[in-house]
C-alpha cells in the first residue's frame, strides 16, 4: 500500500502537472486572441476609421477624434478596468489582463497589415468578427483585452443593474457620441461591427453547440429515463425529492427528479418523447454557458 507521504507526493505533481497544462492552454488562448484583434483592427477597422463598441471602441473613437496613437489609448484607458479586476476578481487575472493588453497594443503598433477592403459592410463584418474572435479567445484564457466585462461586473454588484443592462448603456453613450461628433452613418456601422463583435465572443466563450439543462419530475421517471438513454443516447442524473404541492394538493411522496443536458437543437425532440410517455410530466429548462466531464458526447444508441 502505498504511504501517505507518497499518495500527498503524486497529488502534488498531478496539481503542478494540472497547473502547467493550464497555464499553456491559456498562453496559446491569449497569443491566438492577441493574434486575431490585431489583424481585426489593423486590417480592417483602423485603415477605415471604424468604430466598436466597449472599451476598445472608446480607444477607437479617441484615436479617431484625437489622433492619438490607439496603441497607447487601448493601455491608457483599460488600466482602471485591470485595477478593478485586480480587486474583485484576482491577481492572476489582472497580471493576464495586462500582459494581454500591452501585447495588443504593441502589435498595433509593430505589425504592419495593408487594408483588407473598402468595402464599408465587409469591414463591419469581419473586423467585428477577427476582434470578437480575438476577445473571445483572450477570454478563454484568463484574462480580457476589453475591460468593458469587467466594468459591468463590478457595477452590478453596487447597483440594481444586470451586467447586460449595464454593456448596453455604455454601448448607447458610445455610440450617440460618435453619432454626434463623427456621423450617424459612422455610429450605424459601428453598431454592426459592434453586434457582429458580441456574437463572435459568444460563440467563443460559450460554444457554438449551446447546451441546455433540463429537470424532469414524472411519476414515469423510470420510463423517460430509459427514453433519454436509449433514444437520445445521453447520460441522465437522478436527483433524491420528495412531492410538495402542485395540480392534485399536498402529497409527502418520494419522487425521482431527472437531471440531463443536450444540445439546443435536442430540446424539441426531448419534449416529444417526453410528452409520448408523461404528458403532464414538470420540465424546467436552463441555459448552460460551458460544461465539463462527464458524459457530455452522446454515446451511439441502441437500435
């Protein structure tokens, strides 16, 4: 049998083995992110005075209005964003967040890439979707090169605002100031780069795949449950409950509660099946952001 101090040994080098996995998968995120915005601004968007929205369509504008160099307007203007990281999410996240944003900003500055197009739509598009793809990436590995987030995080936590109320409020300011001072043909192509931007960061962050997670309680439990393993070929969890009140009045059964997550695409086939078996059957649907472990692919099913 193995000692203690040998089984204390093997968990410590499985952490440091965890921990430098980890710190190069984030590396690789956040030189891929770093990669992608630059080719986004510098091929797109700068050559043609476009705009975004967030923090780095406040450089953006500011350069634009000012001529002030963006590589040092993105550094200058995110620095109160990484101190509020620094304070109410981690250190780690705010030395991440600095490195990022002055890779960006120096890459801005040295990496030389001709204009892609002039076409004003393609511009909105794909500068929106290489700098999205970009803070989507840097997001995956640990830190930001948009402070906009981070803001809206903090902000909620004192107010009664949600962290979408709040990026929306500050994307209408930057937008009615660049309609003002520039055009509002300038803020409405903004607005695209800035929705085409948003998108790309979600699919990124979240996965294209988006999941749902979905609580069944059926009196049928057993039969769904079989359903959902053979004819889905996903993996189910049962929860322990107990009947409280619904549609027959008070009742003290034990219950069980089905557990299981699939795709978007699955939702409506799961509720056919579902309503085949229990069509009184209570389903409680929830929005996954990201998973892991477990029996996350389907497995092939049975004929």
């Amino acid at each position: 049998m193995p000692t203690q101090q040998r089984l204390n040994e093997l968990k410590a080098l499985r952490t440091r083995r965890i921990d430098i996995s980890r710190a190069i998968k984030d590396f690789i995120f956040i030189t891929l992110g770093v990669s992608s915005a630059t080719f986004g601004l510098n091929g797109f968007l700068l050559p043609n005075d476009f705009l975004d929205g967030g923090v780095v369509g406040i450089s953006l504008l500011a350069n634009v209005v000012s001529g002030v160099n963006l590589s040092y307007l993105i550094v200058i203007i995110n620095i109160p964003f990484i101190i509020i990281g620094y304070t109410q999410i981690s250190k780690v996240f705010a030395v991440k967040t600095l490195v990022a944003i002055i890779t960006l900003a120096v890459c801005l500055s040295l990496v030389d890439i001709p204009s892609i197009t002039n076409d004003k739509l393609l511009i909105s598009f794909f500068g929106g979707f290489f700098l999205g793809l970009g803070i989507g990436l840097s997001i995956r590995g640990g830190s930001v090169i948009d402070g906009t987030e981070v803001l809206a995080i903090y902000t909620s936590r004192k107010t009664a605002l949600t962290v979408g109320d709040i990026i929306l409020i500050l994307n209408i300011i930057i937008f009615s100031v660049a309609a003002w001072l520039i055009s509002i043909e300038t803020a409405l192509y903004a607005i695209l780069t800035y929705l085409v931007a948003s998108k790309t960061v979600d699919f990124v962050v979240h996965g294209i795949e988006e999941y749902t997670s979905v609580m069944i309680v059926s009196r049928k439990s057993a039969e769904i449950k079989q359903t959902i393993i053979e004819r889905m070929g996903r993996g189910v969890t049962i929860l322990k409950g107990k009947s409280g009140f619904g549609k027959q009045g008070h009742r003290t059964d034990d219950i069980d509660v089905i557990y299981t997550v699939i795709t978007r695409l699955e939702l409506q086939k799961l509720k056919t099946e579902i309503a085949k078996i229990d069509d009184d059957a209570f389903m409680v649907e929830n929005s996954v952001n990201d998973i892991k472990g477990g029996m996350i692919k389907k497995r092939p099913l049975q004929e």
